[in-house]
C-alpha cells in the first residue's frame, strides 16, 4: 500500500510540474504573436481601419461595451457578497455550502478582473503607445510614455484585458466550455479593431494579460485549498463542479 501511495505522489508531483512549463510555452508562443501582429498586421489595418465596411464598424460598436469592466465587476461583487449573505442566513448545510462556493466565484472574478485592470491601466500609462487615430500623422510606433493623454493609451488594451480575464476565468470554472469561451474572447477583442480603437498587437496583449490574471489567481487559490485544487495534470481544476 505505501509504494503505491509512493508511486502515485510521485506521478502527482510530475503533473504538478508540467503546467508552469506549458504555460512558460503559451507566454513564449503568445510574445511572438504580439510581435508578429505588431509587424504584420498594425500597419494595414491601421491604414485601412477608416475604409473598414460600415457594418463591420456598425457590428464592433454593437459588442465592444461587453468588455467594460465596470459592470463586470458590479455582477461579481454582487455574487460576492449575495453568496456570503446567504450563507449566514440560509439554515440547511447543502444551501449553506452552495451560498459559499457562489460567494467565491465572485471573489474569483472580481479580484481577476480587477487586478488585470490595474495592471492594464499602468502598462498602457507607461507605455503610452499612441491610439490608431494617429496613424496618419505619427504611425503605428508612437509612443508617448507618461503623457496621461488618453490618446496615448493603446497598448495593451484595456478592453480586452477585460475579456481575456473574464473568459479565462470561465473557462477554469466551467472547463467543458473552454472553447466556447476562448472564442467569445478573440471576437469580442476584435471589436476593438473593428472600432478604430486598437491596433492588433494592442488585443492580443490585453487578451494574454487577463488570461494570465485568471490563471495566477486560479492557481493562488488552489494552493490554499479555495474553490480550486491542483488537478492531476498540475492545472487548477474545480474542487466541487458548479451544479
């Protein structure tokens, strides 16, 4: 019994080690899709982004407001606090326990959500890339770093920071949808484009940065035992399946 106690510790620790290594490849593959839009892409479609066909303009400023993030963070401090509320006041153990796991969802998606925004909103201040609407006088490698202009304010966008966060987050909590979610974010990021409001290169690194937001806090939470645990394969994986 001990040594397959033994071997199977064993196999969990191997696991536990293959996920920073996958995910140092995604953060290596994802840098070089943010330099390879960057000099592929920004220039023509920063050309291009006012001869862009009305519909298309009309489709992205129909879904773009998906990526605020302040009503983003209403709902999930509203599950936050909903869920610790009821967990005070509902009697039965079961209600109890699921009033809990709803209040740490919202934890979950407020504390992501908010922490890749600030992160967000600081890169970009420091930064100070200048926003597509400059592109005829100043190009697409402007960069005006500290001006407090919000005109200088593109990369990464903040929008899409928003969604890689909010989506990467559903994602841990309900992973038989993962691609669902994962191609809600690359469209709704898009909208971005479609707007005039960010080059490529601007959305792929927002929607990286919340993805990276929602994994560290996935992955902080597991290790304390809270709403995730260390899957087998070394991932953060749900401790109880929403119901």
């Amino acid at each position: 019994m001990q040594a397959i106690l033994r071997s199977l510790d064993k196999r969990r620790r191997r696991a536990v080690g293959c996920a920073p290594l996958r995910w140092q490849v995604c953060l290596f593959m994802t840098g070089n899709m943010v330099l390879l839009s960057a000099l592929l892409l920004d220039v023509p479609l920063g050309a291009g982004i006012g001869r862009l066909d009305p519909s298309i303009h009309f489709f992205g400023r129909m879904l773009t407001d998906v990526g605020q993030s302040g009503w983003l963070i209403a709902v999930s401090a509203f599950l936050l606090f909903e869920g610790w509320a009821r967990a005070r006041l509902t009697q039965p153990a079961r209600c109890r326990c699921r009033a809990v796991q709803i209040s740490r969802i919202g934890g979950y998606l407020l504390l992501t959500i908010a922490l890749s925004g600030i992160a967000a909103n600081l890169l970009k201040r420091a930064i100070g890339r200048a926003r597509p609407e400059h592109f005829d006088d100043l190009g697409s490698f402007a960069f005006s770093p500290f001006s407090g202009h919000a005109s200088f304010a593109s990369f990464p966008s903040g929008h899409a920071t928003t969604i890689g966060a909010f989506f990467a987050a559903l994602a841990f909590l309900f992973p038989r949808h993962r691609f669902v979610f994962a191609a809600s974010a690359l469209w709704l990021g898009a909208t971005r484009v479609m707007v005039g409001a960010h080059y490529p290169s601007d959305v792929v690194a927002g929607l990286a940065l919340g993805s990276w937001f929602s994994f560290m806090v996935a992955l902080v939470y597991s290790r304390y035992g809270v709403l995730f645990r260390i899957g087998e394969d070394g991932w953060p994986a749900m401790k109880r399946p929403i119901s």
